[in-house]
C-alpha cells in the first residue's frame, strides 16, 4: 500500500477560488503576487519552522491514545527536508483486532447508533466549531507532515472539513427507507440500517479531507469505525479524531491505526468483523484490497483509485483562460491528485499558442517552503514517489516528447520537482499511459471531437475529465460520451460536498460525498407483512 | 407520552413578567409602529390582564412588509447564498433560541396561558431543532436529471418559490413560527409571518434573533395584527406567492377564496380536527388511558390534534372509564408557572366561553357527563377537564372541533364499527390506535383517512414527520422534508442532444 492517494475538493469552481480564498483570510492576494514573479529556479532556502507542535502520535483505540501491541514506531518525514517530525505508533494486525473489537462493542451495544440522529448531528456540529477554532493547527500538521501549501491547507482545505461535518450532521436525520408497492396485499417497509463495523483506509495526498470523506457518512449513518491513515501523514487524522472526542463522540465510535498498507491495511481489509470498507488509494493496492475482503467475509468494498484524466480544449476556447485551468488541473497539490487533468488534449488550431503559454506559465509556478506566504508548489510526498516522478520525466524524454520546461530536481534537499512541461505527447508513450502523480503536463494534439473522444476514453481509468468550450452541444456530446465520474465544463476540480465523486472502470466502485455516499454505508432491509382487508393497495 | 408534573428544580428563578421588549411590527429589518399608528392589546389569560400594547399592522404596513421581502428576494443575497451558508445563519439563530430559551418560555405563558415547564423542556428547543433540521436541508435540495424518449438532455431545477405568506396560531406560537418560518428560509425564500393577535410576543423576539443570526434585512417580516384586517391582506395579495396557513378551517377557508381572488398564489392549510383515538380490548388499559387523557388535555386541548374522540371497544369499557374519570380528577389545573400544574388557563375569553358553551351543549344533547364541566376559580379561563361518555355521532361535540379540555367518549364492538365511525367527520387530520395486534393496527391504519396515525403513541411529532391533513382539515404538509416542497417551484429545463452514446 506504498502509493496511497487522493485528490482534492474545492468549494468554488477555479475561476472564483481566489475570490474564495480572499474572503478566508484576506493575504491571499501575496499569493498572485508570487504566481508573477519569476520563481521557479529560486534556491530552497532554510525551511520555515513550523508554527505547530505534535502532541498525538500513538494509535487511538476505544476513545484512549495507546501504544502498539508490538510497542514499535515508525518516523513520519518532513517531505521538505526528509528529516524526521515524529516517530509513530506502528499498528499492525494486534492493533487492529483491538480496534475492531472496541468498534464492534460500540457499535452492538451503543451508544452511537441507538442514539437520536439529532444527537449525532450536533456531535458532528459541535466537531465542525472545534475545527474552526483549531484551523491553523490542523492546517500546520497537514503542511508539516505532507509538504502541501500551508494557505491551500488553512484556507481552503481545513474549512472544507468542517464544511463536509456540518453537510453529513445534517443528513443523519433524514436517512429514509421507503414503503413499497406491493403485488398482493402486503405491507412492505425498507429501513436503512447502519451496515455496521466499517473499515476505511486513506491516502496521503489530502490527509484531512479524505478522512472527512470517509468519517462523514459513516458517522451520520450510525455506524463505528476503524480507521487506518497512510504511513506518510498519520498526524493531522490524530488532531482531529482527538477533537471529534472533544465534541461527544462516544469511545469505541472511531478508532484511528496508523501504520502500513501490507500490515495494518491488510489486516483491516481481511478482518472477519468488519462490515464494509472503503478504500482510497492506487489501482494496484484497490486490486489486492478488493481480493483481501472477497477471501475473507465478502465485506462490500467502496474504491477510489488512480486515474489519467483528460481536459480537453475545444477550438473555440479562450486560450488564456485554458491555459491556467488546465495548468491548475494538473500541477495543483504538486500533481499529487487521482483525478488531476493529466493528458491535455488541446485542439490542432489552437495547439501552438496553447504550447507556448503553458511553458511559461510552468515557469512561473512559485515553488518553494509551503509555509511561505505564496507558494504554489511544496515538494513531492517522499523519495519514492520522488524518484518514481523523475523515472516518468525521463521516459517522457527517451521516447521523444519535447520536453517544454522543467524536467528535474530543484534545489538539493528535500523532494522538490520543477513544474514540468511536455508537448508532441503521443497516446501510446507511457506518460499519456500511466498515472505520473506529479507536477508533468502532457500536451496532446487532436483534430475533431470523434478524435478526441475515442483518445479520451482509450484508458483503463475513467475518474474524471475536463471539457473547455463555450458551444453547448460541444459541451453536450463530450459530457456524455466521456467515460468518467466527473466531468467539469469550463471548471476543473470543482468539489463541493454535495457533489458526489468516483470512478468508471478501474478508477473504482462506488461514490463518495453527496447523498449517494450514504448508500455506501447504509444495510436495506426489506420488512414484508400481509395485511388483513386493506382498504387500499 | 403521559404528562407527569414536572420537577423541575429550576422553578425558583421562574421570570413571572419578564420585560416586554418587542411590541412593534418588524419590517425590513427594523421594529416599527403600524403606519395608523393603532396598536392592540394582548391579554395573560391567567388574569384577564393586558400584558402589553402591540403595533396592529394592516393592509398598508402588510404591503411594506411584502415590498421589502420582495426586494430581498429579487435583489438579495438570500436565495442567491450557497445552501450551506443559509443553513449556517439558521443553525446560528437556532443557536440564540436556545440561549434566550428561559426568556422566551416565559413569553410563551404569559401570553398563552401554556405550560412554563413544558416550553422550556418542548416548544422552544423543537423551535431551534426545527430550525435545524431545515437548515440541515438546506444544501440538499436536489432536481432530477430526467429520463428522455428521444435525443434531449432535460433536468429539472428546485428553485425557491419567492415571497411567503405565514399565518401562523395561537396554541403553539414558537413550534409553528418556527415550522413554518425553517423550511422558507431553507429553500431560500423571503416572508412575512402573521403571528395571532393572541400571542404576537414571541413571533417578534424571534424576528429580533434572526436579525441578530444575520439573517439579511426584508428575508423575515412579522407583522403583528388581526386576521380580518392583516391577515386578509396577507392572503389576497398580489405579490406574495404562496400562502402557508395553520388556524381553523373556517378561516382556511377564507384564505383560500381570497388567493384565488387575487393572484392563485398557492396556499397550504393545516386546519382542525375530530381526531378518533380507537382503543381495542387488547390494550394495556393504563397505558390507554394515560393516552387518551393525555390525548386531550396536553395544551389545554388547545391543539388541532387532539384526540377529541374516544373510541373504546366493549370488552374494556368500564375498567378504561373508571381509570379515565380517576386520572382526570387527579389532573392539576392551576398557574401555568407553577410546575406541579398540568393545565392552565385556556387562551382567552373568547375560547373559554365557546368551549363551555359546547359542555352545555353536550349536557343539552343527552351526553354523560363523567367529569369536569365546569370554570375553575373566580379570575382567568381555567376550565376543568371534561370527559362525557356514551356520545352519539350526530351530537355536536362529536362533530365539532371544541378545542379545549373534552372528551367524547364512546363504545364499539368491531373493528369495522370502529373504522366506520371513526371516518365519519369532516376531518382527517390525525387519529391514534392503542392494540397489540399487528393486523388489526395494519389494518386500521390504512382504514382512517387521516394524514397522522399514531399507533401505541399519540402527539408523536419529528422533524422529519410530515403532518398535515386530509378532507377539511387541509392540504400541504409541515414538517419533514415535505415541508420543503411548499417554498419551491419545479422547473425543467429541455435542450436538444446531438451524437450522444446513450439515452
């Protein structure tokens, strides 16, 4: 489970993100001042400390933070430095067993899913406050502990947790069954019962909202859980899962495991006393998840997995405008997003202005301290996915792409890659093929829509895709012939909680946010009783 | 579900006459005096006393109110807010319900005659939990993608139906304010609310909070008023788009002649009720008993559910009327503050002289009375609770929505019987069963036409409960996501496909 990852929510479509970010805070605007200046080869300076400090690093287990069974750790890295924040309690299969356990007994005995909706609601408001008050903290940990822009994590990020708690605290009282027709006189009810146990394992990209994804409709369903963070960033779920306590969540309700993915996730996944499991991460661990729960008790499994998403411009697009977004589609969060727009297929007309611009637009990608004001980009997650990115770059080049900017390592510390640029990108080279997961555009050229939509859709991913044009039967076709989750029209990563997300074929099952999230973590039960002279049928 | 004296230790710091702070229409964000100047008086129906002097808004000042939630909703931020945002300034005026809640319980009986305790304990949280709810919502409101025969892409969209109209009753003015007022507010509507002219006190602390809450200037209206004058402008108005109305049929009725004189705004009504409530032989005879009292005497029976009409099936009837007779004569009618009382006075003069004059009517008819029928003490409108027995349908207090402290009482022997003679109204509000009998409660259940059934419970109200009525006690439902359905127009949207893969 080396590559856990997942992508990113934003509450405002892209082209009034700034807009939102400067209602947050106010400072933001330092950071278009950074996105004009020439800033690309600037040296990685002395990093910012960072303005948190750790205090939960133990695994949290029936509502107490407690060591491993084995007593071991592990260190989580400063993916600025490589240098080490803090040694973490490595949970293994002990752990987990614990941990179900203590879920199970919440779960059969109560409180949590005896307990009114109501009150689970404001539990979840209550989160939502402690949250707030606590932004900047959680916003740190998460900069600190994954390298990300601490203004993405504290202005955008951050609020969206408390946004997706408030969202889900207002579902958990009004989860419906349905009465049913029936053929013969039968009185026929579903309720939708909480399915139980469940067991979820996230990825590093979004530390905080993949957990928010995952807790949320969990939570507001009445179910327990045991959850297990990736082995990069286990701090920032800690905070919070201390904080939710702080709100009145019962022990025994959410249970945290940090560790690995062949240990700790592994032993969730085959648990015999987990109901269901929810999974983010890389296509290739989705696959050995999903044969783990069908060798053990069949739980039912939710994936979100990779993708090679494509954000295709139509002739009639602005070129401008296109270009940011598609930049902005692929190097946001350093790359590091499942769904980011990593093939950008760019009509033949307006190919070479759109070349042209997105090259310079690379190099003026602010990269450096994610803790300085304006930064754009932070360094990559760790020295595997470093290497792995570099490894791509140099494919990209061997097998004749032009490579437009970039194209390695900046500065000498830590896991900094410059914005990287390829155009005459062909289908078949193994940078349009497979997921990069890092800040490498590439630049596809196509002729008419029929083109574009069978290249499109040539690929075992179908998480999301981008569509740019103002002509709405464009608009229209593309939406509906591309074989996607998402498909955002003139706006790219555009998250909402509301919205729900997840993928065709092998990006995953299931969904994610919004009411169909539920579904994930709800049991039907069909209740049937014969009714005696009905007055009606 | 039965009421028990409440011992709440709180009882010392009662605010007998809490301070009056808001006695003026609010409009457009600001309390002002009615445009004629004219106020009226609202009265403790403890005492017969004025309370306070309130602005009476007519046609005129109704008029400015609808100006103002016009132009926040034309030109506001209201409907024009994420869902999530609306539904954190309502979770934040729920929030100052909450903190003001000793306050405005106290509002609530002086002006009402209603139970201190049971405000504090019941009406004012289920204002803010109301307020909640919707608030939960509030980003929830969702249209449909639609299935379409031929090349076309149609969807349809939610959209908030503009200005409403609430008119809102006396028996329980913070639940209803709040019920009527949430699920607008969620869908992103603008109003004007008419509180009674009974009980306008808390409507207009409320108008205060939402003002506080940061709920925009012109979104919430209260017009404090008379139905004749205030009221009528309300509902034949013709810029307001929908009419939400709770109060009797006789004036629903009204309501509904004047909006399709004006304008065809929609109207939803919740009117009154005969509601049965049908205790078979299996029952726990205690427990039904507890019900049926219950039943009819919570908020003086001054609620529109209440079940007026006691059906008891043979087997049982003697045991179920000696224990109804004990346990109302042990029933406290008294000072609405004090908490060992069950019962206060009924809302006003008007109320307390028509109820004992359908007890007269009762005797009149040939009905038993087994207990109660009388005035309580010199001063105030307290009335004993009331229970005749052996009543027939053709008797007016079988038939007629009382709304205070009497029982109809009356024996069955089938479930058919029961069925039949429990349908025979001109209501359909709500009806209760007390059985053990899965078939017989399946069977009854679908049987009464009534937009409630209570089985083994009664007043069993939620959130997410929709209520409302069948027949003349109304149609539209309050609470529930139903509710939110009132405030929004559908609208679809059509636009030609071309080369799509699928249909």
């Amino acid at each position: 489970m080396a590559s856990l990852r997942k992508c990113w929510l934003l509450s405002r479509p892209f082209s009034s993100a700034s807009a939102a970010l400067h209602s947050r805070g106010g400072n933001i605007s330092s950071l278009s001042r950074g996105i004009s200046k020439y800033s690309t080869a600037s040296a990685i300076e002395e990093p910012v400390s960072p303005p948190v400090q750790v205090n939960y690093t133990q695994l949290l287990i029936n509502g107490q933070f407690v060591k491993a069974a084995s007593e071991k750790t592990f260190p989580t890295l400063d993916p600025r430095t490589g240098d080490v924040i803090a040694h973490v309690a490595e949970g293994d299969a002990e752990d987990v067993n614990r941990a179900v356990a203590s879920a199970r007994k919440a779960f059969d005995e109560g409180p949590w899913p005896k307990m009114a909706a109501y009150e689970r609601q404001r539990i979840l408001l209550r989160f939502a406050d402690l949250i707030e008050k606590h932004n900047d903290e959680l916003a740190a940990l998460e900069t600190w502990d994954n390298g990300k822009p601490f203004e993405q994590a504290a202005k955008i990020e951050v609020p969206m947790l408390a946004r997706l708690m408030r969202y889900y605290a207002g579902w958990a009282d009004k989860i419906h069954g349905l009465t049913v027709p029936a053929d013969g006189p039968y009185h026929v009810q579903t309720l939708h019962e909480p399915i139980g146990v469940t067991g979820q394992i996230i990825p590093w990209n979004f530390p905080l909202l993949m957990y928010g994804w995952k807790i949320g409709p969990a939570l507001a369903c009445g179910n327990t859980i045991v959850l297990k963070t990736a082995e990069q960033t286990p701090l920032s779920a800690l905070l919070a899962s201390n904080l939710l306590h702080e709100a009145g969540l019962p022990p025994g309700v959410l249970n945290v495991i940090s560790g690995f993915g062949p240990t700790a996730g592994a032993a969730l996944a085959s648990h015999m006393d987990v109901d269901k499991l929810a999974f983010t991460g890389s296509t290739s661990t989705g696959k050995i998840v999903l044969q783990l729960a069908a060798r053990s008790n069949l739980k039912p499994v939710t994936l979100e997995l990779g993708g090679k998403s494509p954000f295709i411009i139509c002739e009639d697009a602005d070129v401008d405008k296109a270009v940011e977004l598609a930049h902005f589609a692929l190097f946001f969060n350093q790359g590091q997003c499942c769904c980011a727009g990593s093939r950008t297929f760019v009509h033949e007309r307006v190919y070479d202005e759109f070349v042209e611009k997105s090259k310079a637009r690379a190099l003026k990608r602010a990269v450096g301290d994610p803790f300085k004001v304006g930064t754009e980009q932070g360094p990559q997650i760790d020295t595997e996915q470093f290497e792995k990115i570099l490894g791509y770059i140099r494919s990209g080049v061997e097998n004749g792409a032009t490579l437009e900017a970039g194209g390695g390592r900046l500065g000498n510390k830590g896991f900094y890659i410059k914005p990287t640029v390829f155009s005459n990108v062909k289908d078949d080279m193994l940078i349009a093929r497979e997921e990069i997961f890092g800040p490498v555009q590439s630049i596809l050229k196509y002729k008419d829509l029929d083109d574009v939509i069978h290249r499109a859709n040539s690929t075992p991913y179908g998480l999301a895709a981008g569509v740019f044009t103002q002509n709405l039967d464009t608009a229209n076709t593309l939406t509906r012939a591309l074989r996607a989750g998402t498909v955002w029209v003139n706006c790219f990563d555009t998250f909402d909680a509301a919205i729900p997300f997840g993928g065709y074929k092998m990006s995953g099952h299931g969904r994610e946010k919004g009411i169909y999230s539920l579904s994930n973590y709800l049991q039907v039960k069909a209740v049937v009783t014969p009714l005696k002279n009905p007055a009606w049928l | 579900m039965a009421s028990q004296n409440s011992d709440d230790s709180s009882a010392s710091i009662f605010v007998k006459n809490p301070t009056i702070k808001f006695t003026k229409l609010f409009i457009n964000g600001e309390f002002v005096d009615s445009i004629s100047g004219k106020t009226f008086e609202t009265i403790d129906p403890r005492t017969g006393e004025v309370i306070a002097k309130i602005a009476e808004g007519d046609k005129e000042d109704v008029d400015l109110a609808v100006k103002a939630a016009r132009q926040a909703f034309d030109h506001g931020t209201w409907p024009r807010l994420p869902g999530s945002e609306r539904g954190r300034i309502m979770m934040k005026f729920a929030d100052l319900i909450e903190e003001n809640a000793e306050e405005l319980a106290a509002l609530e009986t002086i002006d009402g005659g209603k139970l201190f305790s049971m405000n504090k304990a019941m009406d004012i949280p289920q204002a803010a939990s109301s307020l909640r709810y919707y608030a939960g919502a509030a980003d929830k409101i969702h249209g449909e993608v639609l299935k379409m025969s031929r090349e076309l892409h149609g969807y349809t969209l939610q959209e908030p139906i503009g200005v409403v109209g609430h008119i809102i009753p006396w028996n329980f003015p913070s639940i209803m304010f709040s019920v009527k007022v949430s699920p607008a507010l969620a869908a992103g509507c603008t109003m004007v609310v008419k509180p009674a002219e009974q009980t306008p006190l808390t409507a207009l602390f409320y108008a205060h909070l939402a003002k506080l809450a940061g709920i925009p200037n012109g979104v919430l209206n209260v017009v404090s008023g008379l139905g004749s004058t205030a009221g009528s402008a309300i509902s034949s108005h013709m810029d307001i788009d929908v009419v939400s109305f709770t109060g009797s049929t006789e004036v629903g009725r009204k309501i509904l002649q004047a909006a399709a004189a004006s304008n065809l705004k929609v109207v939803s009504l919740e009117l009154g009720g005969k509601s049965p409530l049908i205790i078979f032989d299996d029952a726990d005879v205690d427990m039904a008993a507890d019900l049926a009292l219950f039943g009819i005497l919570y908020n003086k029976g001054e609620i529109c559910v209440a079940s007026s009409r006691v059906y008891v099936q043979e087997g049982i009837y003697e045991e179920l009327v000696k224990k109804l007779v004990e346990k109302a004569k042990a029933w406290v009618v008294g000072d609405p503050f004090d908490p060992k009382v069950q019962q206060g006075p009924q809302v006003d003069k008007k109320q307390f002289e028509k109820i004992l004059s359908y007890i007269e009517q009762g005797k009149g008819e040939g009905a038993t009375l087994l207990t109660g029928g009388k005035p309580l003490g010199e001063k105030g409108y307290f009335i004993e609770p009331t229970i005749f027995a052996e009543v027939k349908e053709e008797m007016l207090i079988a038939k007629d929505e009382i709304f205070g402290p009497v029982m109809a009482l009356a024996k069955f022997k089938t479930i058919e019987e029961a069925i039949k003679r429990a349908n025979n109204t001109r209501y359909g509000l709500a009806a209760g069963i007390v059985t053990k009998d899965l078939n017989v409660a399946n069977t009854v259940s679908r049987s009464i036409r009534a937009g409630t059934i209570w089985i083994n419970c009664y007043f069993a109200f939620d959130n997410d409960i929709p209520f409302g009525g069948y027949k003349m006690s109304g149609f539209g439902k309050d609470f529930g996501l139903e509710a939110l359905h009132k405030y929004l127009q559908v609208k679809s949207v059509v636009t030609p496909l071309y080369n799509t893969p699928w249909l």
